[in-house]
C-alpha cells in the first residue's frame, strides 16, 4: 500500500463516531453513492446467485432493515425509534432519519425484524425488510 493510503487509513482510524459519521454522508454527497448497500453484501451476492436452485427454496434466516421513508410530521417518533434499535447517538440517529433510504440494521431474524417493522410503522416511518 502507498504511503498516502497508509496515511489517510491512520486519519481514519482517529477519526470519532460523529467525525465518521459525517464523513460518510459528505462522500455520499461528493461522489453520488449510496453507503447504505455495503461492499460485503454486494460481492456475496453473485456467489448465492450461482448457488444450486435447492439452496433457492430455503427459507431465508438473515434479515436487512432499511428505512425508506419518513414523513416530516413524524420525524421526532421515528427518530426515537432508530435511536432505540441502532445505539446511536441523538446526532448520527438524526442523519439517518434525514437521509433516508438508510439500512437500519443487518442480520436479523424474522422475529426481530418484524417487531423493528412494526414499531417504526406505529411511529410514522415506512421500511422494508430483505
């Protein structure tokens, strides 16, 4: 790796939960990306799309929360909801609210994906669940 990589990476790593935070929505901004799909779920994707069809028929265990929508009306209901969920902080839970589509969590089972579902649908917000 070159050393201007090695020193970005080593800013990075000093970087705060809120200074990241930021980052992430300000690279969205320059570049035009969406940081809500990450890298990990992208490249497995091609590997389980050549998976043999019996494998297709499994049920699937592992579920995605991603918040689509909020109306403006609702914001400080949902809000509290994805503070609750994620753990995040009052500012980052903010960000998320605001940039919405935004996966909330990953990797859920059913049961918990329905219960984050239907509490941020009580509050006002729209998800879905993959």
């Amino acid at each position: 790796m070159s050393e201007k990589l090695t020193a970005i990476i080593e800013q990075l790593k000093s970087l705060t939960l809120l200074e990241a935070s930021e980052l992430v929505t300000e690279i969205e901004k320059v570049f035009g990306v969406d940081t809500s799909v990450s890298v990990a779920s992208v490249g497995m994707a091609a590997p389980a799309a050549a998976a043999a069809p019996a494998e297709a028929a499994e049920e699937k265990t592992a579920f995605d929360i991603t918040l689509t929508e909020v109306p403006a009306d609702k914001k400080i209901a949902v809000l509290k909801i994805v503070r609750n969920v994620t753990g995040l902080g009052l500012k980052e839970s903010k960000d998320i609210v605001d940039n919405v589509p935004k996966v909330l969590k990953e990797g859920l089972s059913k049961e918990e994906a329905e219960t984050i579902k239907k509490d941020v649908e009580a509050a006002g917000g729209t998800v879905t669940l993959k």
